[in-house]
C-alpha cells in the first residue's frame, strides 16, 4: 500500500494529500476542490473576526459535506508602546512616499485606527459551528483553549518550523504535527515572528520524527510524484500542498498574479518580512526591497494592517511591485486546471510509480 493510512483513518478521507491553507489565496471553492479529490481541504480564516469565520465556515459547508480543516493564526499581538507609535508613524510616511512615487494613492491608516483580535473568539465559533479539525500556525494555542477544543471533538494540527516547536505542540497535546520546512511558500509558521529556524525541510522532518510520536504531515516544496515520495520515506504520514494549486481555477490571485509566476525564477523566490511583519517567502518586487533597505518594518500584526490598502490599490491597478505573491522554493509550471484535477494527476503519478 502506497499511502500510510494514519491520516486518512483519521480524518475519513480517501488520500492523506491536504491542501494548504494559504490567506488571500485558497477558497471555500478551493476546500471543496479538494474534498472532491478524496483529499483534506483547508479553510484559511487567519485573524478573521468572528462573523467573518461564520460566514467563511458556512460558505464551505454549502460547496462539500466532506470533512475540512479550518486554520487560524494563533499570534501573540505585540503592545503599543511609545516606540512602535514612532516607528509606525515613520513607516506610514516611509509607504506613503514611496506609493506615491510609483503613482499609487493610498491612505494608510493611522494606528489607533487599526483593530488587532486575538483567536479566542475564534475558537468559541469553530465550536458553535461544529467543526472538527483546526489547524493553526504562529505558535501554540493556550491551554484553555486547548482543553475546550478536545471537549468538543476537535482534532488539532499545530505547526512547527523546528524542533523544539514540535516538542513543545506535542507535550501540549497537540494531535498531529504539520512539519513546515523552510522552503515552503507563504508565512512561516515559526513561533518567534522575528528570529526564523534556517533548518532544511528534509532535515527537520527527519528530526521532527525521531522525537515525537504522533502523526506528521510535511509541507514545503512538495510538487510532484517524486517529491512526495521524498518526504514519505522520511516519516511523513500527511502531505501538505500549496504552491502546486496558486494559478489553479479555484485560487484567488488576479490573472496578472498568476502570469507572474509563469515568468518566476530561482532568484526572485526570497524571505521578507516587508509586508506583514512576519517571514514569508514570495517573489520578490520593489516594495520588498526598498522596505528591506528601510528601518521601517513594523511587527505582525501591524505592518500587515498597515500595508493591507497599499495591496488592494496594487491589485486593483495590476501592479506587481506592490502586492504579495508567496510562493515556495520549487519552481515548476503553475498549472490553471481545477485543484481537483491537480490533486488526482498527483495522486494518479505517485501510485503509477509503485506499480
């Protein structure tokens, strides 16, 4: 039997392929995708306010009966301390120059306009709504909200980018480890937004599972039969995919977005916290580098609220070097077929190889 079992049993899916929640990309359209597939789909809610998770949550009912997985960002929110009012009023001037340089006209806003939520109410909405798997990344749940997840059923899926993070989600009692390496695209679900674990992917999953005991799921880099294989050799019992399904029929990036990652090369894929705060990997542009060159990024979660307007003029004006397109290490065709068709030709060549 090629795929391992643990997962599927679990979750009562046919193959243990999940698809990656990726924020601003992946779709209720996308989970139910991937249900059809006989894979695990992920609804991606970040920091969404409660409302806006029921109306997510419920979307995603409507298109599939099959199970999903619901992802929230589990972040601590930094003070607002004299320090960051500065440096945010300095990096609102900073971004407004340099939007206007380019011919975009934004209005940012000012901080004590910005609301930051914590998860908590989240978690009492995944409850209410009756969902029974939550993945989350940016560190661990606290304890309470742990307690009360498994009082009501749900199988929690913490992230790590390192070791110690696996050691410290699974002593917490958390069901499975998604292991994410660092060449995967997107966020990285590193505890310490600032200070990235550098570690291989390869080498992290072989760690990861010489030391813990319950069930992995590997992301980062995965795109094709042999890659899977790769991964699966080395422990992993659930395969996480995102970059494979960006310029896919369900995606929400823009047709410009998508064309740009048709011209992609090694070289443009970098690390940068210019756009949210925290360390994502994408393709580089001008806003990047002249926020790397700055001293003016702020942290997660304020320099993305900051930056949020800017995207949105940028996509609306088909610019590029002003929006954020993650995408991992793996360079390969985007392919624009539905994410049910991508998922079964994965699945079709994975088993063909083991005939």
């Amino acid at each position: 039997m090629f795929w391992p079992d643990t997962i599927t049993k679990k979750f009562n899916i046919e193959y243990p392929l999940i698809q990656a929640p990726m924020f601003g990309v992946s779709t209720p359209q996308m989970a139910a995708a991937a249900a059809r597939a006989g894979c695990l789909g992920s609804l991606a809610i970040a920091d969404l306010s409660a409302d806006q998770s029921v109306e997510q949550i419920r979307a995603t009912r409507k298109l599939t009966d099959q199970p999903f997985a619901v992802n929230i960002f589990v972040h601590n929110i930094p003070e607002i301390s004299d320090a960051l009012q500065e440096k945010y009023g300095k990096a609102k001037q900073f971004i407004t120059h340099l939007a206007k340089e380019n011919n975009l006209e934004v209005n940012l806003p000012d901080l004590e306009d910005i609301k930051v939520k914590t998860y908590h109410e989240q978690v009492d909405v995944i409850i209410e709504e009756g969902c029974k798997i939550l993945s989350f990344t940016f560190g661990n749940l606290d304890d309470q909200s742990i307690q009360k997840l498994k009082e009501n059923g749900v199988t929690l899926i913490g992230t790590c980018t390192s070791l110690e993070e696996a050691l410290a989600l699974e002593k917490s009692g958390i069901d499975i480890i998604c292991v994410q390496g660092i060449e995967a695209g997107g966020h990285r679900g590193t505890f310490d937004a600032e200070n990235i674990p550098m570690i291989g992917g390869m080498t992290l999953l072989s760690e990861v599972y010489d030391h813990v005991k319950v069930p992995l799921i590997y992301a980062g880099g995965i795109y094709n039969a042999k890659t899977l294989r790769a991964v699966k050799e080395l422990g992993a019992q659930g395969f996480q995919v995102g970059s494979i399904l960006l310029a896919s029929q369900e995606s929400a990036l823009k047709p410009f977005e998508k064309e740009r990652l048709k011209h992609v090369t090694e070289k443009d894929i970098i690390l940068t916290r210019s756009f949210s705060g925290r360390y994502a990997r994408g393709i580089q542009n001008k806003f990047i580098e002249n926020m790397e060159a700055s001293d003016y990024i702020l942290p997660y979660p304020y320099q993305n609220k900051l930056t949020n307007e800017l995207r949105k003029v940028a996509k609306t004006l088909e610019n590029t070097d002003f929006v954020s397109i993650w995408a991992g290490q793996s360079i390969h065709p985007y392919s624009d077929l539905s994410t049910e068709d991508i998922l079964k030709n994965m699945i079709y060549n994975a088993e063909k190889e083991v005939e």
